[in-house]
C-alpha cells in the first residue's frame, strides 16, 4: 500500500504519479519516500501501455530533498 504517493492514468495512457508525503507540511526525499518511487517505477516499466509520466507535488511548497 503506498503512503506517499498517488498513481493515476489518464485516457491517454499517461502516468501521473503525485507525491504528498503523510504527515508532513513539505515533501522530503528521504529514504522511505525515494523506496515507494524505485517501486512504482519499476511497476511502470513492466506496464507496456504506459506511454508517459508526469511527477508532480500535491502540497504548495513543491519539493525539498535531503540527499
């Protein structure tokens, strides 16, 4: 079940894959969020009907990494 991320398919057969990190005011890219990702990707690979991707932040402040 994924706690961070949200996966949609448009009619086009476009990704799009939101991240709203639970419990947090920003989205971080710390481990466990960066895991959910490797996994969805990996699914989306496999999924030949798949024609694109689009990433995008559900909270207003974007994205803050913490490599």
């Amino acid at each position: 079940m994924l706690q961070h991320w949200h996966l949609t398919h448009d009619a086009h057969h476009i990704a799009w894959l939101t991240l709203d990190k639970k419990n947090a005011s920003v989205n971080t890219l710390g481990k466990e969020v960066i895991e959910e990702f490797s996994t969805l990707l990996s699914q989306l690979a496999a999924d030949k009907s798949t024609q694109g991707l689009v990433i995008a932040s559900a909270k207003k402040n974007r994205f803050h990494c913490r490599c």
